[in-house]
C-alpha cells in the first residue's frame, strides 16, 4: 500500500513540476502566472524545510524521504478528483426518458385481450394495475385523443371520451362498469401532464421560443392553445391560488405504485374483514411520519383502543378517521382512493358513476343470462331430436321383427294352420 502511494504522489509531483516549467505562453494573464509562480516557489520552500533536518549531535544536514507522511494537500487532491468523476459519472449517466408502452400499442389484435382484474368498487386490484395504468398515462399523453389545449375535463368532448375508451377495449378485456374509474383515471395523468409541459412555459420569452423550447411529444397547435390560456389572468389567478393551497399539504402517498385500492385488499385477505380507515392510515403512512402524522396516529390509537372488543370501525361519515381528521369533501373519501365518493357508501342514493358501473354490470349479468338461457333451448332441441331419433328407430325395428314373426312368413306354422 505505501509503495503505491508513494510512487502516485511522485507522479502527481512530476506532473505538477512539468506544469509550473511549462513556458509562460500558455498563461493569458500575467498577474494570474505570477500568483502562481508565487504560490510554486512557496510550495518547494516548504517543501524543501521539511525535507531538511540539522543533527543537532553532528552539526551534519541529512534529507529524510517523508513521502511515507499523509500530506494534507493530497488528500483534498485525491477527493476532488473522486467528486469530479461522480459528477462526470452522473452527466454521463443513461436516463430513464418518458413512457410510450410500445408493447401494448404494437400489441397484435390476434392476441387474446389482456385480462384485469377489478375489486367490487370497479377499482384494479391485480398484477397487471401498473401496466394498465402506465398504458392509461401513454394514452393521456396522446393528442390525438387528449388534446391539451382544452380547458379542464369537463370540457373535453364526449367523442374524445368514447375513443379512448374504445382503444382500451381493444388491447384490455375491461370488467362491466370500470369506465368511470378508467376515465378519472386518464383526467388525473391528463391533469399532470399538462403540469409538467408548464415546466417549458416562460412568460418572457416570446411563442416562437416556448414552440422550440416544448416537449416533442407535445403537438405545436395544441401548445399554442395552452400557452394562450395559460396568459390569461384566470389561468394566473388559479395558479396562485393552487400553490397556496399545496403548501398546506400534510399527507404525501409513500406508497410508491402501490394505490389505496391494493393496500386495502391486501389487508382484507389478512385480517378476514375490511379494513378501517385507520388501518389504512397505519399501512400507508406509519413508516413514513413526520411530527403531525405522529400526532394524529396517536389521537387514532386513543380512540381506537376504547372501542369494544367485537367492534372493527367500518368505514362511515363518523367514523374515528372522519372524527380526527374532519369530513369528508364531495366526490372523494380519503384513503379509498379515486373512484369512490362518499354518496357510494353512505349516501342515499349513489353517485353518477356508481349509477352507471351498476346498470352495466345488471346488463352484463342479463347479458350472460340470455346467453345460457339460448344454451340450454340449443341443448333441450338436440336431446329431444336425439329422442325423436331413437324413437323412430325403435318403431322401425318393431315392425321388422313383426314382419319377421308373421304367419306368411313360417311354413311350418301355414303346415298347423291347414
């Protein structure tokens, strides 16, 4: 290990000789050459005083190799010369780049469609939720059927609606009533995508700059549009309001991929019975808390345990989640996920789209019963041919064997007879 180190200073040393000799043509200012001509001059006095040593006993100087000594100045070299190849490495490193679910677009349609599995709130629940939602991502991203120079959601035109989910239904086999999530679900990464191209956005600068500066993926009319909006004072006034308002968040998700909707099923298979909202809570956010989570999780676990020992805390508009952290808002209950409301689980009438999730799954089981109902008439006709058949035959073979045991047909009996 010394020898190693020894012979890298002597190099570095060399180096550093060959660079203070080289000829003053390579300097462009003359105070800078001088400074460090100064600094070289110092650096071999110093040097050479530490090199040198008087034997106070013979009066005789004598050179003492301390190349076997840290130097100071070494080490500091040595890190910034590993900071500067991290940070060559991290330039130089290969980054992920946007998602554009080539094997699904590409996905032949002789292919079988690819099965999802959904939970009874229309929400997905199974191995393939990522890609299924990465897929849903690709599709919001798309001009073609999401246009980002419409205003909000509700603005987007029902036919833009109804080919996205067409092109869904052609590469995944959907269970009756999901179309109200899947269509939240493209609003959300709609929303988002549309905040990250506001990255590019720079009011100063002028429309032919902010065209050059976008997204590729971003189709150039379309951005026009936005940028447009995004210049109205509405637009600014929402904006402001909206930054003021995500400052005042607590509750970050750090469940990474995993949504509410999973973790709820997970629980339920382990425990034998759904959870309550502040197992969710427990789940979701306990290895995550900061200072007001602690606080909160403590005030849920007071209450919790004085409730009775049969009791499970379902999930209610007063339940000890809603009592510690206040009502729920219309259109959401919190850790439930998207496409639940509070009108689904306790309101008298339900939501819009739980209306319609289930008339298509009372049609989807119609559906099914005319199918079997067809089935069953297909099959009683093939028994009661089948039946007629062996009818037919057996009279047939009747009336041979009454021909056969017939007078003109035996001698001997005629011979009886007469």
């Amino acid at each position: 290990m010394t020898s190693k180190r020894r012979s890298k200073r002597k190099s570095r040393f060399k180096l550093q000789t060959e660079i203070d000799m080289q000829p003053s043509a390579m300097c462009t200012n003359h105070t800078d050459r001088h400074s460090i001509e100064q600094g070289t001059l110092n650096n071999h006095r110093d040097a050479a005083s530490n090199q040198f040593h008087v034997d106070l006993q013979d009066h005789i100087p004598h050179v003492e190799n301390n190349s076997a000594v840290p130097d100071q100045n070494d080490d500091m070299n040595d890190k910034s010369n590993e900071d500067s190849d991290d940070v060559l490495r991290n330039t130089n490193r290969k980054k992920r780049g946007p998602t554009f679910m080539k094997e699904i677009w590409g996905r032949p349609s002789t292919l079988p469609r690819i099965e999802i599995t959904c939970d009874d709130m229309g929400r997905p629940i199974g191995t393939k939720r990522n890609k299924f939602t990465d897929f849903l991502g690709s599709l919001a991203r798309n001009g073609k059927y999401c246009p980002i120079d419409v205003e909000n959601w509700h603005k987007m035109p029902t036919e833009k609606k109804k080919d996205m989910l067409n092109v869904i239904k052609e590469k995944y086999n959907l269970p009756p009533g999901t179309e109200n999530w899947t269509l939240h679900s493209i609003a959300k990464k709609w929303r988002n995508w549309k905040s990250e191209l506001k990255k590019y956005y720079n009011p100063e600068l002028s429309i032919q700059v902010l065209l050059e500066q976008r997204d590729e993926r971003a189709h150039a009319e379309q951005y026009m549009g936005l940028i447009t909006f995004w210049n109205k004072e509405k637009s600014k006034e929402m904006c402001e309001k909206n930054k003021a308002a995500r400052k005042h968040k607590i509750m970050h998700q750090p469940t990474g991929r995993t949504s509410f909707a999973q973790v709820q099923h997970k629980l339920e298979k382990e425990k034998g019975h759904p959870p309550s909202r502040v197992e969710l809570f427990q789940a979701c956010f306990t290895h995550a808390l900061l200072m007001p989570m602690e606080v909160l999780q403590a005030a849920m676990n007071e209450l919790t345990n004085q409730l009775p020992e049969d009791s499970n805390d379902p999930v209610n508009q007063n339940d000890i989640f809603a009592q510690i952290m206040g009502p729920d808002r219309p259109g959401r209950v919190r850790m439930l996920g998207d496409g639940v409301s509070p009108s689904d689980l306790w309101g008298e009438v339900p939501s819009r789209g739980t209306c319609n999730r289930l008339v298509m799954e009372q049609q989807t089981k119609l559906e099914k019963m005319d199918e079997q109902i067809k089935k069953q008439g297909q099959h009683i006709a093939m028994l009661e041919a089948k039946i007629s058949d062996q009818s037919n035959q057996s009279h047939f073979s009747n009336c041979n064997s009454n021909q056969h045991t017939s007078p003109n047909s035996n001698p001997q009996l005629l011979d009886a007879l007469f």
